[in-house]
C-alpha cells in the first residue's frame, strides 16, 4: 500500500507518476504494434516467395 497523501504537492507527485507510466504504456503499445505489422509483413513476403504449393498426400489419407 502507497503512503497516504497529505497535501496537494504529493497528488502533484502522483499525476506526474501516473502520466509517466501512462506514457510508457503508450510507448509499449505502439512499439508493440509496429513489431505485429512487421511480422505480418514478413510472413506475406515469405508466403509470396513461396508461391503456390501442393501439400504432401499422407499414405494413410489416400486410402
């Protein structure tokens, strides 16, 4: 449990703390997003390269 605030410079205090970790978060989440829109950018140019396939026929499926 955090100390109990006693005057108007500790909810001071506590804004900026809040607006700071706020900010983190932000910053997490974006850079966050950038690496999933990286991925999938990465798995189309794989899956371009690629091309078409044809899968592989498992022996005991064909019967």
């Amino acid at each position: 449990m955090s100390a109990p605030i006693k005057d108007f410079n500790d909810l001071k205090f506590l804004q900026q703390k809040l607006k700071a970790e706020e900010e983190v978060r932000v910053a997490e989440a974006a850079a966050r997003q950038l690496r999933a829109e990286q991925a999938e950018r990465d798995a189309n140019v794989f899956r371009k390269s690629v091309g078409n396939i044809q899968p592989l026929v498992s022996p005991s499926k064909k019967k």
